[in-house]
C-alpha cells in the first residue's frame, strides 16, 4: 500500500526514538512492499522557539493529509513555566483536538524483562494485560477555563456530551470484543455530575448494544487501589480524561518501564495520533541512551490501526519482544551492558527485515 | 478537660468501628482524669432512612456545639442510585463545608504488621512516612455543577480562589515544620487553570513565609508513579480535593490495609472531624470483623489537633502499635487466629488504662 505518514519528533528525547521509528518503517516498507511517505512537522517547544507557536499551520496541514501522525514527546524545563502565554503542551492539546482523536489507547501488558523493574510483587504481575480507553478531547482539558476577581480565582470547567461519551464507549466495547470482553468504567459518580452522566450513557449503550460484553463501574479512587492490589483482574478500562491521564500513569509502574508503553489515539476519519506515554525526559536527552521500545509499539499501533497492516504490526510487536528476550535492553532496564537508542532501534528493524 | 464529642456512626460497618472509639474516648478520660460528654448523631444513609436528609439539622446543631466529631462511614448499596435525588455522600459534603475543615490530613506510615500486605516489594516501604493534607472544601466537589441542553451535557466546575490556596497552604507547611520539612505540592498545572493558581499561590507563600521549607511542584500523572517507585523520598504531601481524593487512596496500599489509615479534617476555630479513610464496606457489615484501628487512630489525631491532647493522642497511638505488634490483628491483616472487632477495640483500651 501507499501511505503518508507525518513525524512529529517534538522536544528532549523526541527526536531520538522518532529516529528509530523511521528506521523501523522503512524496514516495514522494504520486508512487506510498501511506499510510506514519511514528512516532518514541528510542534512542543521547538516549535515554539522556531515560529512562536507550538503547534504551526504547516504541522497542522501536515497532519490532516497524512494517513497517521507519529509523535516523539513535547516539553521541556526550557517552557515550563505554567504562566508563559504559549507552552509545548497547547500544540498536543490542540493536535488531539483538531485530529478529532477522541479514543486514547494504552495497553499495558508487563514483559517479563521489564517487570522485574516494577515496584509490586512479581506475582501480582502475573497475567496482566490491560486496555486504557481513555477519552481524549472532552471533560477539564478542553473546558472552559480562566480567571476572575481580577486574578484572584480560577476556574475549569469538565464538560461532556451525551455523544462525546457514547462514541467512546462504542469505541472501547467494540475493542473489548477482540479480548476478554470484559470493561470496567471508572468515574466519581458520588461526587461529578459529568460522572453521573457517564454512568447512565455507559450502562444504556452497554444494555442496548454490546449485551455480551460485562461491565462494571468503579470509582476513581478506589480504582487506583483495586490496579494494584488485583491488576490481572482487569481487561478493558474506560475511562474520561483526566482520570485516564491519571490512571495509566499509575498503571505503568506495573510494565517495569514507561520506555515500553505505546499509545494509539483515534477517531473517526481522520489520522490517528500514535506517541509512547513517556515524556520527553529532558534530563537524559540527547544522550542516545533513551529507550525507544515505547516509540516503536506505537508504530505497531499505526500500522494496525490506522492503516490496516495487522501482520506488520504483529512483526513490530514481535521484533520488540525478541529484543527483550535477547536482553537486548537500554539503560531503564539494565544497570550492565546498555545498549544504546540506535542499537536497540537497529535490532528490531534487523528483525522485522527477516520476519516471516 | 471538659470536651463535647460528637460520634456520628454512619452505615454499614461505622456503627461497629465508632462503638469501639466510644470504649477507647471512656478510657482515656478516666486514665487522664477528662470529661468528655458524648453525643451521637445521624448522618449518611442511615439519615436518609430515618429522616429523608443525609444530614438532619440535628445532626448540624450537634456538631456545631461539639468539640469535635468523630465519623465512622457513609454511604452502601441501598443507597447508591447516582441518579437519586439525596445521597449519602452528600451529608458528609455537606458536614465537612458547614464546619469550614478545609485541611484533611492523612498520615500513611506502614507497620510492619501490615506491611506484609502492601502489593509493593518491602524494601520499598522502608522509612515510609507521609503526611497528606488535601484540600477539603472546594474544587470541583463544591462548585456548580448540572445539566444543559434538556440534559444531554453535563458540566462541573472548579473553582479556586487565592485565599482556599493560601490557608491549606499555611497550614500543610506548620505541619512540616514539625517533620522532615519538605513539601510536594501535585497539580495538573500543564493544562488546569486552578492548577496553575495554585502553583503560584504555593510558590508565593514558602518564599514569603516559609523559607526554611524545602518544597517541589510535582504533576498529578508523574506522582502516581514516584509514590510507588519511591514513596520513602515524600514527607507532606499538598494537594487540591480530587487530586488528593485519588492519591490518598492509591497511597493507602503502601499500608498494607485500609483498615489502618486515620483522617484528621481541620479548619479554623470550628470542631474538626475525624475519620477512618475506609468507606462503610457493606460486604462485612454487621459481622463483629471489621477493623477497628483506623477509627481509633482518627481518636488519636481527633485528641491533637482538637482538644490539645498530645500525651493522650500518643498513648493511644502507642497503643494500636503494642497490639499490631502482639498480633492482635483482624480479619483483613490476617488469615489465621483473627480477632473480632470489639476485641481488638478492647485490647487497645486496656492498653489505654495502663499506660504510664
Ligand atoms: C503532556 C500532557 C498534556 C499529557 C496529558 O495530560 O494528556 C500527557 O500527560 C499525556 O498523558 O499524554
Ligand atoms: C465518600 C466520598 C464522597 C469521599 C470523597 O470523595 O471525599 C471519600 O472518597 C473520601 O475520600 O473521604
């Protein structure tokens, strides 16, 4: 097939994995004949530092005619400020928004190389394998928000539609079908009245719609335990904005490494968004020692989601557990014998070359 | 002294846990020579049942002439139609606004008895000692919130103004100026406005006031993760009402139990209210098993910071230790041997009409 595929690298650690994940589609393309058009865009702090904006016209122009969007991370202590009048992570918020990607997935699925890292018992670990379906462009991140009594009080507004919650839930069920059909929506209907509404839209479209699918509803705060105490329990977790930001940073600590953590955002239509969940790590930038595991998943997402290739994505997913197996591991997963951000690229993209 | 206290039990198993605080609170006064007159109260789902109100005006006036006021738990299955028109949690809301507590403390400081419970590995656990104080009284539990477009978006608000930032703020770093001196304050500042207030609120006071603080702003998402990778290197956690709703709970497993972790929530000048951070659990209701030591260390942190009573807090803290460390544990701390609720409440006051 033909695709155009937009790289974002960003900020920090950005430019380094998003190296990898050319190198890796490349190899995809030559081993499965394929014609990827590949383009870079600007966006983060770079971009801000390049044209004022953190997510420029030509990045957004770039991204509504590509096929799917591969981001590296933004931010950096050098905009970190909160009270600058642009700041990196606008230009994200306002790619989510304007790509329409309202279905963030996070899988978390420990490898046992990795999980040794992870600061629960090791039994605990045993058989996890989850699914965040975290609402991306609706509640706190997208609501009004401002300043009154002359800067004396702020506020945010969380907001959701009845529509906003239904495609998601949809979203999260259908994907719920291809595994253990099971999904657990996590709110604070005891408290929130967008919770509230959450909990009547999911369980309606459940009864309605996807009878074969269980479900269950948990409170956030509660869920922050229950992912800890009995995580292998879980199988599809929903979930609004905020708390998905929340919860899968939590939920990551059980892969042993944010550096092996993929994520897939989409919609209807247009591009998808694919990005590792890690930062843009600034304290290690540039040192070619980064992990760039998370960033290549994440092209398997791409490649299964957005462009269909599901035996290439399998290659990816496949090639990076073979690197894992082999020990072949970068410094977040090894005190001896490091490998470095290219060598660990080299080596998946070796074996995707040979794949079957 | 001469002291009112106000019990208000509550539902499910809050009845059982205050019963044993009401045998510890008599022990103290006749060990310490106090007076304490007891007053007991309706709140929560029991309320509703009785009166139609979640908080009856009684149950206000009570509180309102108390010194103090212990709570056991809200809130169980009967009663837990989000879309009801009164709810049980919205009588503790509206107990912790009418008495201004705008400061919840919640220590976490595994024993070693417990511990073994946590799902982190042990050697994590050492030197663990936090202190939460999370803000009580506003945010989005407290600001307006509803339906729009006949009922198809759902909206909540939150709000926060300088004053509500700077009093919990003053409060959490007298509070570290008793401990290790160190503040982290956890916001969402990369896209909350309040957030944002909050971190120059924050900022502002330590430089102004509390220069001998050491303090750090740390982000909602990235702190779920140090408090499991590293919760040793926390002292005094500071943090808005939801944020500290959900990190409270997810800290709560470094304990090893629930059934552990006391909740002091002050204000200024008017009663403070205790309470156990475990919800009314419904599953074991009624049975004489559930543990009774978070309630009695609320007792402890109700005789501090209400009534004064150090000398008092201290041997009942001392005494929930002695029997930890005799293996007077309960069903939840252990498999074999598990005493009933009223026997460890009872140990514990022995140990009370003993102390030196
Ligand atoms: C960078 C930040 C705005 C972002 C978010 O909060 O969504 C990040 O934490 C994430 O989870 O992708
Ligand atoms: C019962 C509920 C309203 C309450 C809260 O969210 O504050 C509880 O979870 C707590 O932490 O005390």
């Amino acid at each position: 097939m033909k695709a155009t595929i937009a790289l974002l690298p960003g900020d920090g650690i950005g430019p380094e994995v998003v190296a990898q994940a050319r190198i890796l589609l490349d190899a995809i393309a030559a081993r499965f004949g394929h014609t990827f058009t590949i383009e870079e865009g600007l966006i983060g702090g770079i971009a801000i530092d390049e044209t004022g904006d953190p997510l420029p016209p030509e990045t957004v122009a770039l991204c509504e005619r590509a096929d799917a969007v591969l981001l590296g991370a933004v931010g950096g202590p050098k905009w970190s400020d909160p009270n600058a009048p642009v700041r990196p992570e606008q230009g994200l918020l306002k790619l989510r928004a304007t790509l329409g990607v309202y279905a963030n997935l996070r899988p978390v699925a420990p490898h046992p190389a990795a999980a040794k890292f992870a600061p629960l018992k090791p039994e605990l670990l045993e058989g996890v394998d989850l699914l965040f379906v975290r609402e991306l462009t609706g509640g706190a991140y997208f609501g009004e928000k401002g300043r009154e009594d002359n800067g004396r009080v702020a506020f945010d507004v969380a907001r959701y539609s009845v529509e906003e919650i239904e495609r998601v839930t949809r979203r999260a069920a259908q994907l719920a079908r291809g595994r253990r059909k099971k999904i657990t929506h996590v709110d604070k209907a005891n408290v929130l009245e967008t919770s509230r509404l959450w909990r009547s839209v999911v369980t309606r479209v459940f009864g309605d719609e996807f009878p074969d699918i269980e479900f269950e509803h948990v409170l956030v705060d509660a869920m922050t335990m229950h992912l800890l105490h009995r995580p292998a329990s879980f199988d599809v977790i929903l979930t609004e904005n905020l708390f998905g930001d929340i919860l899968t940073d939590e939920a990551s600590v059980l892969a042993g490494s944010m550096g092996l953590l993929p994520s897939a955002s989409i919609g209807d239509g247009r591009a998808g968004l694919y990005e590792p969940i890690h930062g843009s790590a600034p304290d290690i930038a540039g040192q070619g020692i980064a992990n760039p595991y998370a960033t290549l998943l994440s092209v398997a997402l791409l490649l299964r989601h957005s462009l269909g290739l599901d035996a290439e994505a399998r290659a990816v997913e496949s090639a990076v557990s073979q690197a894992l197996d082999a020990g072949v591991l970068t410094r977040d997963l090894t005190a001896e014998g490091a490998v470095s951000t290219s060598q660990a690229g080299e080596y998946v993209a070796a074996r995707v070359r040979e794949a079957a």
